[in-house]
C-alpha cells in the first residue's frame, strides 16, 4: 500500500513537462490539476457508499456539493425521491452553448469476494481500490477536478460547464428521468458522461429495456390437462419465439453497436404439480439499438405471438415496459468527438481510439430528450473492473481523465 500524501509524487514532475501540442493556457491548466486534490475526492465518494439497490445517494451528493461550494461553482440540488438528490454544478460562462458532464452518484451493492472492506479505499502499485473507484468515483472526481483548476484560473468561457450528477443509474433511472424533461434545449454544445471507457472516447450506446411478460391461462386437474390452459406451455412457445429473434438480429449486427439481444432473467409459474399452470411471468431484458424503443418491440412480438396462434382460447399474453433506457449514436465527425481524441492524446493518454458501447447509460436521454450530442468517456474498464469484487482504477488513468475534460472544455466552449 501507498501513503496517500506521497503516491501522487511521481506524477506531478510529469505534468509539468511542456507539451508543444499545447497553446500556453492549455499547458497551464494541464500543469494545475492537483493530484494529492484529485486522490482525496476519489477516496472521499468511494467511503460514501450510496449501494444501489439498498441504500441512499445522500452522502455521496454530500461530498460532491461540499467540493462544489468549496471551488466556487453554482449548485442546485433537486430531490427526486426521499434521500435522493440530483446534483447540478455550473462553472457559468457566456450565452453561447456550454458542455455537459453527465455521472450518477450510487454503486452496485459491493456483494461478496472483497479482499479488504470494499468503502475503505487504499492505493496499491498505483491503484485505487473500492467500490465505485471505477463506476463511477474516479469519473466523477477527474470531471470536478477540471473543473475545479478551469475555475482557478479565471479563463473565460463562451458558455457553461456543467457537471449533471443523477441518483439512482445503477437500477430504475429515476434521476435522470426527473432531470431531462427540464434541462433546457440548446444550452449545450455536447455532453461527455464519465462512465468507464477505458478513456477510449465512445460514440455509441445501446439502450435498455425491462420487460415483464404475464401469461394467464385456466387451471384444471394434471388428470386432465386439456381441461385447462397451460399459461406456462404458452409462455414456452413465446420464449422460443423470442430465441429466433435473438438469433436472426446476431447474425447481422452493426458494426459499431452489435445488435440488439434478449435475455431471460427469470420465471414464475404455476402452483403445483398436480395443477395446471394458470399463470407464468418472465422478466426479460431487452438490449436497444439506438433506433429502437421498447413500445414498439412488444408490439412487435405480441403481433408474432398471435399470428403463432399462441394466445387465445383461454391464453391470454399482456407484456408490460418496467423500464426503458433509450442508446445514442453520435457522428464521429462531429467536433465533441474528434475534440475529445485529441485531448486524451494531448493528455498523455496515447493514440485514443473511437468504439462504441454493448453498456447502457444515461447519456441516451440526454441526446433523446435534450437533443445534445453524447459521448461516453472515462477513467477504468467497464468489462475488467465495474461491478466486481475488489473494483480499482489506476490513478495515472484519473489524471489523464482530468488533464482531457479539462482541455475538452477550453477547446469546446474557451475564448478564443
């Protein structure tokens, strides 16, 4: 394990090594961010818990609004539910569209197989470990940091920077879906959520989708089964429907997203096995393409399941939307993304590729419902490290991060 006062200190000679790719300002910003400042605000949320579900987001917004006050931003705070808090934080700047930051301040819950307490964090051969050190705490604390020495600096902004930080990402949305009807239309120039990427810069997301599928049949003695409706046969029936879809979309993904997927995650039904199924429902999770929506997916299949003649004669099939998380896809070519390449390159992050995202998040809101362009770029591995025991992120990843939002944001919305 390392000290936390002395891990940063190979990493502060470095920054200050010109970079001829820089402009004297953004060599400056780069020079400013505080690493022993940026190690202690990922220490601080990650011994903030917010475990989700089973827990609150209040401490984590806690430590999130007492650094905002504290670098001078303009905080609002908005409760979505109780013990659940949206957090906006705005370094304002001129009337000309801004740039958003987009996280969400709970966790998955820390589950089994940790090594050490999992909201106790440490740093070890330049890591940092614990729940959230990758999705999405070190996200989160890069985003402020740059911020943070932006505001030290006093540069004028054409418009705002904003960090948007919602409750609840990890299960329902209930955060970002309080938040977008209200955010203003044409206010930003693009939005950058700080989930991990490995700080590939991602220009496409799939979206999400909880389906809940209800077969009500009629019940009757086993003796006697054709004196009833079997609702689990019929939900069987449908299921294979479901697999053929699954199947036929695989065999002709998108280059950049895959393709859209289903997934069976559980099923109920029945009371007996003397009596025959009067009910069965399926929890389905349904993977969206950006062009997709999950109003027109059931539609979709409880068309194909009545052309099967699967429903009817006593079956009865109803598919309800527990929740839906729309994906996006924005143009390579367009200057949030080939401005974000750039800066994690300018950064010391190396040659940064583009790619797209199998995840979803709620940046398909933003660009759905806001109309601002999306990317997703961030410190950690989503696939290797967030939602696992013993969660780390490296914390050279988190102060390239932070040297690249903080370029990011003087190229996109910085006086020229």
């Amino acid at each position: 394990m390392t000290d936390l006062a002395d891990s940063g200190a190979a990493y502060v000679n470095e920054m200050t090594i010109p970079d001829p790719a820089l402009t004297p300002t953004e060599q400056a910003v780069v020079d400013r961010i505080d690493v022993t400042r940026l190690q202690s605000l990922t220490f601080d949320l990650i011994e903030a818990a917010g475990e989700n579900p089973g827990g609150f987001e209040e401490a984590t917004v806690a430590v999130l609004a007492d650094a905002c006050e504290r670098f001078g931003f303009t905080l609002e705070l908005i409760d979505v539910a109780p013990g659940r808090t949206n957090l906006v934080a705005t370094l304002p700047g001129g009337s000309e569209p801004g740039l958003m930051f987009l996280g969400h301040s709970d966790v998955v819950p820390a589950g089994e197989g940790w090594r050490t307490p999992p909201f106790e964090p440490f740093i070890d051969a330049g890591r940092i470990y614990g729940r959230g050190s990758t999705d999405m705490k070190g996200g989160l604390a890069s985003v402020l940091v740059a911020m943070a020495t932006i505001a030290s600096m006093e540069l004028s902004l054409r418009g705002p920077l904003q960090l948007v930080c919602t409750v609840d990402e990890e299960d329902l949305g209930i955060g970002i879906r309080a938040y977008a009807p209200t955010a203003q239309r044409g206010q930003f120039a693009g939005c950058v959520v700080a989930e991990p990427t490995d700080l590939t810069t991602v220009i496409g997301c799939r979206g999400d989708s909880y389906l809940k599928l209800t077969v009500n049949g009629m019940a009757a003695h086993s003796g006697r089964p054709d004196d009833g409706r079997n609702a689990i046969a019929a939900a069987a029936r449908v299921l294979e429907l479901i697999r053929a879809d699954h199947d036929a979309r695989r065999a002709a993904p998108d280059p950049l997203l895959g393709s859209g997927t289903w997934s069976i995650g559980s099923i109920l039904g029945g009371t007996g096995t003397s009596i025959v199924a009067a009910e069965c429902v399926v929890s389905i999770d349904r993977r969206l393409m950006p062009d997709e929506d999950a109003g027109a997916i059931t539609r979709d299949l409880l068309r194909l399941v009545h052309d099967a003649g699967i429903d009817g004669d006593g079956i009865v099939i109803t598919m309800d939307i527990e929740m839906e998380m729309p994906g996006f896809r924005t143009d390579p070519a367009h200057p949030l993304v080939t401005s974000a390449v750039d800066a994690i390159r300018d950064a010391g992050g190396g040659t940064s590729e583009v790619g797209g995202w199998t995840a979803a998040c709620d940046g398909g809101f933003i660009a759905r419902d806001v109309g601002v362009p999306c990317i997703v770029l961030g410190p950690g591995g989503l696939n290797d490290q967030a939602h696992q025991a013993n969660e780390s992120v490296g914390l050279d990843e988190l102060i390239v991060a932070a040297r690249a939002y903080a370029l990011l944001a003087i190229r996109m919305v910085g006086q020229v």
